[in-house]
C-alpha cells in the first residue's frame, strides 16, 4: 500500500491545529461555521485513524465527535468552559498522535472517553426540535440536506428569518469564480445554508445552483443585492418573532445572531477597497491644492484662485471626516484580543502547572481590526514566554518570598496616534549574564564587550539566540522572538523591554492604530528626499555643526541635559552630504532608545500611502517602502525600526557575525 | 480501462481510497477534494463509478449524489458512499438518493473490493 502512516500523521497534525485555531476563535465569537468546522475536522480524524486501524484515536475522536455533534446542532450551549474542556481533549488526541508517531505505547484512552461522555450527560439541555413540515421547503431540497445544514435551517425558521432560495446559472467550465461572488455576497446578507448544484432545466455547457439562505432581510432587500440571480422566496420574514422570543429561541449564544437587523457585516476586504480609494482621492486633494499655490503665485489671488483655494480646503476636510470614518469603522476594541490571550494564559499555565492570575487594563482601547489579527500571535509568544520562563515554579516563588502565584498583566493604551500593549509578568527576570555568555558563544558579540542592560535584553531578538537550551513543551515550537521583532516592526511598531531580576519582565509593543494612511515628514539629505512617518517622530531641532560631539567613536548632542546619539541618514546610504554648516535632527523612538537623525532640510508634512517596494531595493537596510508625493513624484520611506537597530548596533554588535 | 472519481475532502483518505482502486487493477482513478471540484472533473470524461465522502465543506455528498442522479448526462453512473455515519436515517437518505452502496468506515479491503467490483461488472 503506497500509502503509509507517515501521511496520517501529517494531516492529522494539520486538523489538530486547525481545529485549535478554531476553537480559538470560537473563544472570541460564537460562529456557527467555526464551529462546525471543528466538528469536520475531528470527523475526518475519526474516519481518518479507523482506516488506519488506530483504535484509540478512532474511540476518543468519536466520542469527541459526538460532544461536538451536540454543540453544533444547538443540543449542548458552548460556554467557555465547554471550549476548555474541548481545549484538554484535544491536547490528549495530539499527545496520542505523537505517540503513534514515535511509534511508542499508547495511552489508554478509557477513562477520558468516559470523562467526555459524563461530561455530555451532565450539560445535556436537549431543546426541542421543530418540525420541517409546512414551511414548503420542497423534499428534493431537505432530501439532500446533511444534519447540520437540517439544523442550521431550523435555526433561522426559530429566529424568524426569512428562507430564499436564489438559483444561479452558470458557464460549466469556469463556475467557480462567479460562484464564489455570489456567495461571499450572501453571506453578508445572511447564513448560507446549503449549496445545491442542479441540472433539470439547464442546458448543456451550463451547471445551476441552488442556494438556500437564511436572512432577516425582507425579500426586495435580497432582490435588489443579488444582481441577475434568480430569488424564489420560501417563507417570508417574520418580524413578530423577534419582539416575543419563544421558548425555543432563548439560548442566549443563537440569540445574538438575531441582532443583526439593523447591522450589516462587512468583509474587511471590502473596507480596504473604499480606503484605498480614498488614499487616491487624498493623493488627488494634494494635487488640487498645488494647483491652488501655482495659481496664486503665477497669476495672484484672483477670483478662480479663490475658488481653488475653497474647494481645495472643503475637500481637505471632507476626505479626513471620510477617512476618519472609515478607520473608526476597522476598530475593535482590545476586549478581543484579551479574551482569546485569557484563554490561551489559562490553557498554558495549566499545562506548565503554574498557578497565575491574570490582571487586564484598558479593554476598551480600539484597534485596527487587521493589525488585531496580525498581533495575535505575537502576542501569543510573548505570553508564552511569560508563562514557560517568566513565572517560576510556586515553591520557588514562595523561597523567593513572593507571592505564590504568579501574575500576568496584559494593558493597552493609546498613547497619541499609536497603541501601546504591554504584555508584563512578575517572575524571575531577563538574565543577562546568560544572554551575553550564549550570544558570545555563537560569536553574535565580540568577547570583552561591554554592553548595556538594554543593549543585552535586544540581543534575546538576535536570529538563532535562545537561552533555554531544552525546548519546552509550552514554548519551545521554533517561533523565536526574532519572530515576533519581525513581525511588529513589519506593522510599523516597535519592541521594547523592561526587566528587573526576580521582579519581572515587561514587554511593551508600540503600534501605529491603523495601517492604512499616515502622515510623513518629507526630509532631504544631499539632493535625496525621503519620507519619515510622523507617528515615529518625536520632535525636530536646529543643529549647529560644532555643538555636535564624539563619544566613544559616536556622534552624540547634548539636549535638555542628556546625551542623544546622532545618526547620518546621508552615511547609511552612503550619499554625499551637501557643505552645509548646519542640519535639522528629527527625532525618533521612545524613552531611552531613542536617536537624532541628521537631515539637511525639513520640507514638508503631507499624507502618503505607503507602498512595498520593489525587489532590486528591498536588501537595502533603513528603507521601509516608497510612497507619491505631489506631482508624481516618489520618495523613499525611511525605516525608522531599522536606523534605530543600525544606531545602535552599529559599533558595538559585530555585524559580520550577525549576517553569516 | 474503467475511470473511477474520488471525492473526500481529506488528502489522506483519497490516496487511500486510490491505492486500493488500484490495486484491483485496471482501473483509472481522479481524486477531487470537495464537491465543487467533483462538478468540474465530471464533465472531463465518462465515469463508470463515483465513490464520495459525505460530510465535506460547500456541497455535501448528497447534494453532489443528487445532482449526479438528477442528470440525464450522469444518471446512470453508479455512486458509493463511504461514511463514518453509521445513523439509519443517513444510510437510508443515501440509499434512497439512488446510491450503488453506503460503506462506513472503517471497513476492510475485501469488502470494499467486492463492491466496487460488482458496481463495475468486473
């Protein structure tokens, strides 16, 4: 047989943890297709493990089937709870697919079925079924229906949505792109229920569909969004069900569903789209105010140039109420995230059998649905780390004469146009004696260098440097902290860490709140312009040549009392500086890391969209990507993560070694 | 040379599937791995046999079995589940969708030939 175990163990693999994902997001927001994906994917493994002759996967995958079973068909509630429970088992499946693996003992897995199964006995809410008949859903339709698809129908006759049936025909050869469209369209309008493909009727070349959707939408409202298709509408709406909720209807999590009348879900995609035209139309205001000053100074302020200049500045204002808009509507608030990291805390301090409490400030903070996402897992590291290596073991803690559990802070806070989320913990601290001894090891630092506290903890960000030398099993999955340094300063943000011995360690990720348009100071170096984002700035001063200093082979300022190191933007791209006496530094970065950027000239602030850039430019470090400014012009967009990392590297970390 | 189409959504399953089609020999096995792409790869070519899954995402397998039998083109090709459903009323909803066979998982090799064998007439 050309198939081998070997394949078994992959996708199951890949099911467990797209089925941790999903019950991840589950954890966020009840969705019944989440949830109904967690039960495919513990169906397949059941299937999956009993053609293999896996008995104890097969067993504990039917039981955990059947518990899913019951919470996708409405049986069973999902509480948080019921996701921790499913959470353990799951783990216990991948404990028992590894051990197939390794082609060791497996555990017996008895006592966990019978577990799971008291466990369905004890929450079995068995709500009563109602009867399909008499909707004049026609028996070709519920004949074909999977028990799901039976039960989400039920669903929405319960909440009083209204059931269309909208028939499409399409070209037989190249039906998949158009019905993909018609059906991420209706499923803004509503839950679709099942897809039926047809052929009575049809002719040859062609193939039909028939899409049962379920929506609180009246009919004319799905008429008038479904373009050519065809609605036939099988029950109408029923507001009254609404304002007197049966009986049936009280399960809070299915009730929430119903709220949605007068909300409509939008495909952040689509979100994106309107914004990006919108940055044109900024790029367009720009023009139209040069147009406005070119008027001015070549024919004076006469009556058209007037009119330039008003419509110039309705348009300004305008375009920043749109946008303004359209950001707010891609916030979310932190109480998102939290809830999902919550859980993940839970799960991974129960795993490493530590006892911790969670402290959470500043939910109500907004950001970016997008950057949320993109967060996630970050995030997920940094707590991760927390839990595995931050936290000592309680009877430690308690020698220690701390607390005996150990506490996890998660906060976010706007702090001007930026987010802030610390991720903080109260254990044993950064050890720095033994960062510095590894990335001497691995020749990341020369041997006698003297390094700073801060300099040291941006080492544990340093490719190939960790400082457990055995992976755990909560942390140790290969994602470094490198990774996630990547991963926020490819969203624009910054990493910074604090750490005290035995006091703890504090993580603060600074983010921009949106990734859409930013602001950009426009600076010059020798004949070049470049862009800096404004976010990243902190202020802009006058320098004159001789009051800048050398410490220690760095070009240095004194401001307000403290030294600030410099940084020639004309040396990291080897340009050649104009003779000019004087310079402009711009500031960038926070607290103690931070730097003066030297510039010629500051010439402007405008509103760019930043674009990646193409390939021949992207190894060159400190360029984060290209954006138009007026007149078709382009400018590069100074990467201010990178010149403070080449600031601050610069001498003292060898490079060499960094690079090989 | 008999042509058999495969559908399952796990890639696991539909090498395994193939592998004991194979092995009855003379046959010509198409894998597609949901039931959307069953409707494109039916078209290609005359099957004699489908054998599909139930439970997969967009169109299940007895939508798809539906629409096969509800085709003047496809009608006559014979259709085999295997399921790991083993509820009376799924097994009847299959049988009398005009399905050839119901198979549940997990099943052995012999019976699973002897099947495809009398679906095919070898």
């Amino acid at each position: 047989m050309k198939t081998s175990k070997k394949d078994f163990i992959v996708e199951a693999e890949e099911i467990i943890e797209s089925v941790n994902n999903s019950l991840l997001d589950l954890q966020g927001g009840f969705n019944p297709e989440t949830l109904n994906s967690v039960f495919r994917g513990i169906h397949t493994l059941k299937g999956l493990s009993g053609l293999f002759g896996l008995k104890g996967i097969t067993d504990l995958s039917h039981t955990l089937e059947s518990l899913l079973d019951d919470l996708r068909l409405g049986r069973l509630e999902l509480t948080d709870d019921v996701i921790n429970f499913v959470f353990s088992n799951i783990d216990i499946l991948k404990n028992i697919i590894s051990q197939v693996s390794e082609e060791k003992q497996v555990d017996d897995v008895s006592d966990t079925i019978k577990e799971i199964e008291s466990f369905r006995k004890a929450s079995d809410t068995k709500s009563k079924e109602i009867s399909l008949e008499g909707f004049g859903i026609s028996p070709s339709i519920l004949n074909v229906l999977s028990n799901y698809e039976e039960h989400r129908l039920k669903t929405n006759i319960k909440e009083g949505n209204g059931l269309y049936l909208i028939k499409a025909i399409f070209n037989l050869t190249e039906f998949a792109p158009g019905l993909e469209a018609l059906n991420s369209n209706l499923k803004n309008l509503g839950e679709l229920i099942a897809t039926l493909p047809i052929s009575e009727g049809i002719s040859e070349g062609s193939i039909g569909f028939k899409l049962l959707l379920g929506s609180p939408m009246n009919t004319d409202d799905i008429k008038s969004k479904v373009g050519t298709a065809d609605v036939e509408v099988i029950s109408q709406l029923k507001k009254a069900a609404e304002s007197k909720p049966s009986p049936l209807t009280s399960r809070p999590r299915e009730v929430s569903l119903k709220s949605s009348t007068n909300t409509v879900r939008v495909d952040i995609e689509k979100l994106d789209t309107i914004l990006d035209t919108v940055s044109e139309l900024v790029l367009a205001k720009g023009a139209v105010i040069r147009i406005g000053q070119e008027l001015a100074e070549s024919v004076g302020f006469i009556s058209l140039t007037l009119d330039v200049h008003k419509i110039s500045q309705t348009l300004d204002r305008k375009l920043a109420e749109l946008q303004e808009y359209l950001l707010d509507l891609r916030m979310v608030p932190f109480s998102q995230i939290f809830t999902r990291l919550v859980q993940v805390i839970r799960r991974y301090s129960r795993e490493a059998g530590k006892e911790i409490d969670i402290e959470i400030y500043g939910e109500d903070t907004k950001i970016d649905k997008q950057l949320a996402e993109e967060i996630i897992d970050p995030l997920i590291h940094l707590i991760r780390n927390a839990v595995d290596h931050g936290i000592e073991p309680k009877d430690k803690r308690l020698m220690l004469g701390k607390k005996e559990r150990g506490t996890v802070t998660l906060k976010a806070f706007p702090e001007g146009n930026k987010v802030v989320i610390m991720v903080q913990d109260d254990g044993a601290g950064l050890d720095t004696d033994k960062i510095l001894r590894k990335a001497i090891e691995r020749q990341m630092v020369p041997e006698n260098q003297m390094l700073e506290r801060k300099e040291i903890f941006d080492l544990i960000f340093v490719p190939g440097l960790s400082t457990k030398t055995e992976a755990s099993e909560v942390s140790g999955r290969g994602v470094g902290m490198d990774i996630v340094k990547e991963k926020i300063t490819s969203l624009g943000g910054f990493v910074d860490i604090e750490s005290e011995p035995g006091k703890g360690t504090t993580f603060n990720l600074t983010l921009p709140i949106t990734l859409a348009i930013i602001k950009a100071l426009i600076i010059q170096v020798a004949s070049d312009r470049f862009a800096v984002p404004l976010t990243s700035v902190a202020e802009t001063f006058f320098v004159e040549r001789e009051k800048i200093q050398t410490i220690e082979g760095r070009e240095v300022i004194e401001r307000r009392g403290e030294m600030l190191p410099l940084l020639r933007v004309a040396d990291v791209f080897k340009l050649k500086e104009s003779p000019t006496d004087d310079y402009f530094a711009v500031v960038i970065g926070f607290g103690s890391r931070r730097i003066g950027l030297l510039v010629d000239n500051l010439l402007d602030q405008t509103e760019v969209v930043i674009r990646p850039i193409g390939e021949c430019l992207k190894n060159i470090r400190g360029l984060g990507g290209a954006a138009e400014i007026g007149r078709h012009e382009i400018v590069l967009v100074l990467d201010v993560e990178n010149m403070m990392e080449e600031a601050f590297t610069r001498k003292k970390v060898n490079r060499a070694a960094l690079d090989a | 040379m008999k042509s058999v189409l495969v559908v399952d959504d796990s890639s696991t399953t539909r090498s395994l599937i193939t592998s004991m089609l194979e092995d009855i020999g003379g046959i010509d096995v198409f894998e597609a791995s949901s039931g959307f792409e069953a409707l494109k790869i039916l078209p290609r070519r005359p099957f004699d046999l489908v054998v599909t899954d139930i439970n997969m995402p967009d169109i299940n397998g007895f939508e798809l079995v539906s629409f096969v039998k509800n085709n003047e083109k496809y009608k006559n090709i014979p259709v085999i589940f295997i399921s790991t459903e083993r509820n009376e009323g799924e097994i009847n909803k299959g049988m009398s969708l005009g399905a050839f066979a119901y198979i549940t998982k997990p099943f052995n090799t012999e019976e699973f030939h002897g099947i495809v064998k009398k679906a095919l007439s070898l």
